[in-house]
C-alpha cells in the first residue's frame, strides 16, 4: 500500500440498503475523495461470536488472535491494516445493535496486547461514529461507541461522530454535511498522526513519583486550610441536627 | 504567550485537596514538563449561572459574551486562549457535579458561534478529562464530558481520559500513570494540531450533492436485489402469523 | 402453576461460576424464599441471533413469533409466562454482553405488539437487573437495560439494582444484602401488581384535547409575559454586541 | 391532607411557557383527574446552590437539613409530602440542565439518611420524567434521572419516562398520550403502594449467609466442571500463539 491512509467503513445495520448504510458510504466517499483509500464491511455478512471473557480468568488469555474460530480473524486483519475506523450502527434500543457490540467486544484482543506486549493494538487509530435511528437514543449509541474505543486507544476528532433521529437523513442537506465531515475529518486526523509516528502511551513518565509526592504534599496544605473550615461548619451542622432531634 | 500550547486546567470537585484535584495537578504537572503552559481554575470560587436557553427562543441570541453577567466571563477568556482543556469532576450521581454541568451548558455561547459566524470557537481545542469517585458512575460522567464537548469541536486524544472509584487512588502506581499519560497526550496532540492550522469543519465539501446521488442510486439497487428477499421473509411470516391466530 | 409469582433470572455472562451468576443466584434464591417460583436461564446456553431489523421496513412485521427461526422461540415463552425478570449482566466495555444485547433486542417481537394489537405483551412485569465487572461501567450497563426494559413496560421497584466493579463482591456482605434485595423488591412488586390486574397504557384520557388546550392557553399567556421579558434582554445583548463587534 | 396521592411536578427548564413545561403540566393535569393534588415548581424561581460534597469527608454529615442555607429547604419539605415526583427537563448537551443537576446532587441529604437512621427518605415514592429537547440526547437525560433517583429509592412505572426531541410535541397527537400516560401511570403506582404501607429495603435477609454459602459451594462445582474445560483451551490457544511468535 503506497502512503495514503485507509479508512475502514463498518456497517453494523442488516439493511445494507438503509439509512445508516448510506451516510456511512458519504463519509467514505468524502473519505476517498481526501486521498484515503476505503472499504465497506457489512457486519451481518460475518458470523462473529460472542466474547468468552478469557480475561477475566487470565488476563493474559486474551490476546490476538482470538480463541475463537470464526468471521473475526479476518476483520481482525483488516483492522489492523486500517488508519481509521468509521463505524456506523442502527440504534437498537438506545444502544448498538447486539452484532455490533458483539464486535466491540471482541476487539478486546487487539487492545488486551497491553497486558501482552505493553501496547494497544489499536493506539493512534482514528474513529468516526455514525449513528441512525427512528426512534430516540443516538447519542447513547455513539456515547458507547466512543467511549469503548476511545479507551481502546482511538483518536476522536472534531466532527467526527454524527447522528440522527430523522426518518429521511439524506434529504436534510446539513446531515448530509455532517456525514461528509466524518469522512473528512478522519482522514485529516489520520494523515496528521501518521506522518508524526507518535507512541502515545507512555509508562515512563520522567519524575512522576517526584510529582506525585509534590502534589500530595500541595493537596495536604489545602487540606489543613480548607478542611478545617469545612469540617468546622459540618460539626456545627451535626450539633445544630442533634439539638433539632432531641 | 510564546510558541508554547497553554492548557487549562478546570476543576469541577469543591474539595480542592481531594483526590480529583490531585490528579488533576499530576496531569497538568506533567503537561507543564512537556512544554505547555498550565493553569488550574476551581469552580467553585466562581458564580456560575444556569443557563438560560435563549437559543430555544432566537437560536442567535446564543453567542459569546453570553447575556448573563456573572464569572464565566472571565472564565471564557481563558478557555479562548487555551490549547487544550483538562476538566477534572468528582462523580456525583453518576454524573458531573452540578457547577460543572452549569459550566459545560454555558460553553454553549463558544460553540454557537456556528450560527453567528459559522464556526465554533471551540473548534480543535484539545480535551482531556478525569472522573473521579467513591462510588459507580465515572464512566457515566466521563462520557457526558466527552460527547458534549466533542460535539462542541474538541478532539479527543488516545489515553487522555481517566476514571476511578478506588478509595486511595495515588496510592495505586497505574491510577498516577494514567493520570500523568491525560496530560501527555492533550499536549502531544495540542502541539500536533497548533502547527498544522487546520480548519476541520467544512461547509464546502466537492461534489457532496454528486456523492449523495451516488450513494442514494447505489443504496436503491442494493434496495431491490436485498429487500425483496427481505420482504418474502417478512411477508411469509405475517401470513403465518395470521394463520396461527386464526 | 398457583397464585405464586414467577421470576425469571437471565445470566448473560459467559462464566456461570463468575461472580455475575453468584449474586443472581443470590437475588433469585431469595425470591424464593419470599415465595416465588424462579428459574435460571445462561443465555450462552443458546442460539441467539442478531434482530434484522423488520419493523424499519414494516412497522407491524416485528411481532410474536419473531421471523428468525433460533433458540429465542423458547426463551419468549418463558418469559410470556414470567411476572418479573433480573437479568445479570457482566461488564464488557461499559455495556452489556453482546449476546444480552442480542437478546434486548430480540424483545422487540413482544414490545411491538403495540402495534400490532394495542399493547406491549411485557407490560406491567417487574424488572431487577445485577451488573458485575472487574472495571468501569457499571452504571452505564444497568442503565442501557433498565431504559429498554421500562421503555418495553416493565416496572423498576426500589433497590432492585445492584451494581459493583469489585474483585470479590461476594466477600463484601453490603453487596450480597444488595444482591437479596433485588430479589426481594422484585417479588415484592410482582405479587403488588399481580393481584392489581393494572392496565397501565391507556390510549384513552378523558378529556385529553381539553387538556392540551388549556395547558397551551397557559403557556401562551406566560409566554407573553415572560418572554417579552427574556427578548428585551436578548435584544439588548445582541445590539452591545454587534456594537462590540463594529 | 385527605386520603389523596401528593404528586409533585418539577421544571428544570428556564422557559415556564416552553414544551417542556407544557408536557409537564399535561402530566400533572391527568394526575389530577386521576385524583391525585399536585404542584408544580419552577426550578428557576429557587436559587440551589452546588452541593459541597460533605459526605466525602465525613459519610454522616451529609443529612437533612442540608448544610448549605438556601432554597432548598423549602424544596425539601414539598418533595417529603410528596408520593411521586415528575420531573420535566430540557436537554442541555444531552443530559439534564444545570440547575437541576444541581438539585438531584442535593437530594443526597435525603437519601444519605441511609447512613444516619438507616432508611432512605425518598425511599417508596413514585418517578415520572419528561426530557424535551430540539436536538438529540433524550434518552442520556432521562437516563440519568431515572438510575440516579431509583438508587435514591424511587420506583419506576411502565410508561413513566416520555421525551421528544420534535420542535411541536404538542402538535403530535401520540407525544401528547404519552406526557399523558406519565401522570396516569404515576398516580396508580402512587395510590398501590401508598396503601400497601411497604417497606421496601430490608437489612436482614433470613438466612442470607446461608444463602451465600449455597451459592459459593454451587459456584465452586461449576468452577470445576466449566473452568478446566475453558482454561484447557486458553492454555492451548496460549501455547499455539506463544509457537507463532517464536
């Protein structure tokens, strides 16, 4: 692959022909048209299988590539080849649908490499979020999206998550806009950290437990000042309660 | 201010020697060690209003310097002049504490400069958040923290969100470093984007109304070839479902 | 089966001998003892697959039995029959399982009876739900399924959600006395409304328009006078403003 | 005061004569006719200060009267007459406005009363909530009323919860049913359970321990059989991925 990025489109809808499906194609597309190179994956054409959450009996055990034998290893690959990552889900009572959660949930093993080699698999990536609905819950949708991923190690840029309740998005021109920006912004974020090569977790903070040690220190000076302040009113407080009671 | 990126630090807990102020002085120490020049605003030395939602009357009556004369005033000033923000809030009911939330509604006059001059003044700012409580609810409180202020321009880095309800959590050597990598990263990405000038949001998409034809004529083959299957399924279902009923 | 109620308990964990399941069994053996019949059902024990969605396509499509031809078939049955359900639910990703998310969503073929014949067919059952991870988010997964299952019609007493993010939440005796009230307020509540015979939707308000109109007079008539009020100050702020601007 | 269920209507929104309050007053309305008094405050016409957080310093300082001198008090005596309270908010990024965040973290002083006498005051009475908004985060709001007042120990009824992110929810004839509804269903579960005199947390569970023990021997036997099963395919998966690395 020459030095374009690649953005991943991932369509956790059944209805490939809906309207989730279609603002993800318009972010792709803008997506491409910024010199990214981009593929769509519809969900439902995979078997993924639930998490078995090996980690909670070894945390070590869960690691790529996965335990289970299914449709994952291959996304697993794709991911992994990927720059950015734009994820489009219906919204299903107020949250992803069961596939899509399914596949956060396997992504584990890619972030779980912490554990294993010290790094997330997915650190530096960058994440767009599309969410559509009939019905209320879009934000829950993209709120739980972001935050996982976020904590997997994503980048999320300005304007890269876009929603909407309304029955016919394509029609409303600034929807339309918002999708485009998704595409665009992603692809701008993903080029920018891609020339940088940033390692972005660091466990080798210079001086941290100096740090820590003078900011223990600072929070104990508030504490004797505030505090007794504070617990002066309290006391008073209690002892007016008391009084009250009695 | 010289080259340096300048990151506000805000403090949304009333306890200002408590654990979430002390995390979020290691985080803004730490940024201070990568270059940045930092500050730290408690809250709760300000009087912050309510909003009052005079967008729900004249969406462009929202608009910097907000109509309600209180400390925010001053408080935006610093937020303009910042690179990045690190909000730090204790989690009350699974949430932010209330100055905080008063704080994030009245950014509203930033982000609604949209409306005014068609950009947000928060656009590409830098957001780093850290939740901290006794008890459930830091995910809860981050998440609103995030969604909201991502939807209001800022860009969301790798590991620049920490959470915990751990009792002690300097005494945890892993809580400090996630703590310290907040402030790393918000400067990392800070740094990235300041010399980059980017303009992220984009009203002038190429040929978007082009894509958008595309996308809708592609989705409508998809349409005929998947949903008429679709539709047989469904149609069978019904008739049987009639039948069982009967 | 006699007057006693019924309690279904739902494991979504992978791990029946996790601490999820424990303090399920816990809630459900309680039940018991307060004088319901209850049962156990490990949701990975089943086939269950991800809904498609049909009500986007035809709204009374979705409905008893549901097209997909899966292990689902058994569990509607169950809980038709059930007067309260607690569903236990590890933490993975600050949500539900995938295959619970599957399962929430599957429940739309009884909440959409709605459309079909005027009423949701889980209405007026009781709800507990029990959350358990060794990370964040657990209030973020109690909420994602207490939203659904009240949206669908089910009751949510008192103390009938627990939630920890301990490593031994069984050694911590606040815990299993939450875990037990969970199952004792939910069978509470069951046999309360068991015998009530509640029809809790009405379609049919007396005197609704009446209603609307008057609150509408109402609010016109303080429109009147408190936001000639607001606009004054609006219009004023925005005149300085441009000022300001020039 | 008569035999007659106390239904208190609180506005979180600055615009008395929005929808938001209009919704709310439709839901007192019917609460009437269903024989219920009722009374609805405007949040903005009390000045709540943002709770100090004492119970971080102190768990039973934190108790009614409040510390904090300021409209409260008032607010305290009308919500403990109360057998159910709706509350109605606007949206404010997507979440509750700041006032009235700032009055649920108050509520503290009435549910901390766990820790000083053993019983949550709010424990028993009855939720409805309305969140309006003309942009998403409907569900994020009610969410977050709804898991933080049943912690406090309010009980949910089906049909409770209604939001409309609609610019004309008073023009939609099903929005109206629904604000409708959450009076209706409000005032039933008030009047069941004002009558049945129900003491809802109980802190002696017979035989809990007993329970326990059950429950930990049952979960140990699972442990054996399904464990050895699980670990001897991780430990192989381990050794495969250890010989792929090498």
């Amino acid at each position: 692959m020459d030095n374009a990025v690649y953005i991943l489109g991932i369509n956790g809808s059944p209805r490939s022909y809906g309207n989730t499906c279609r603002l993800l194609r318009i972010a792709l597309e803008v997506a491409k048209r910024e010199g990214a190179h981009t593929k769509l994956i519809n969900l439902y054409d995979y078997d993924i299988k639930p998490c078995l959450g090996c980690l909670a009996d070894i945390q070590e055990a869960c690691r790529y590539p996965c335990v289970i034998d299914d449709d994952m290893k291959q996304l697993y690959d794709e991911i992994l080849k990927a720059d950015g990552l734009i994820i489009a889900t219906p919204i299903y009572w107020f949250g992803v649908s069961g596939i899509l959660k399914n596949f956060i949930d396997r992504l584990t093993a890619l972030e779980n490499m912490i554990f294993v080699e010290g790094r997330s698999w997915l650190e530096g990536k960058v994440l767009g979020v599309i969410a559509v609905g009939n019905d209320s819950g879009d934000i829950e949708a993209l709120s739980h999206i972001v935050l996982a991923l976020n904590f997997m190690g994503l980048i999320v840029p300005p304007w890269s998550l876009a929603c909407t309740t309304e029955r016919n998005p394509l029609s409303n021109e600034n929807m339309v806009l918002e999708a485009a920006n998704v595409g665009r912004c992603v692809v701008i974020m993903a080029k920018l950290v891609k020339n940088a090569g940033i390692c972005w977790y660091s466990k080798d903070i210079k001086e941290l437990s100096k740090i820590k040690n003078r900011v223990m220190t600072e929070a104990e000076r508030d504490f004797q000042r505030v505090r007794d302040e504070r617990l002066k009113i309290i006391t008073k407080l209690l002892k007016d309660s008391y009084e009250t009671l009695e």
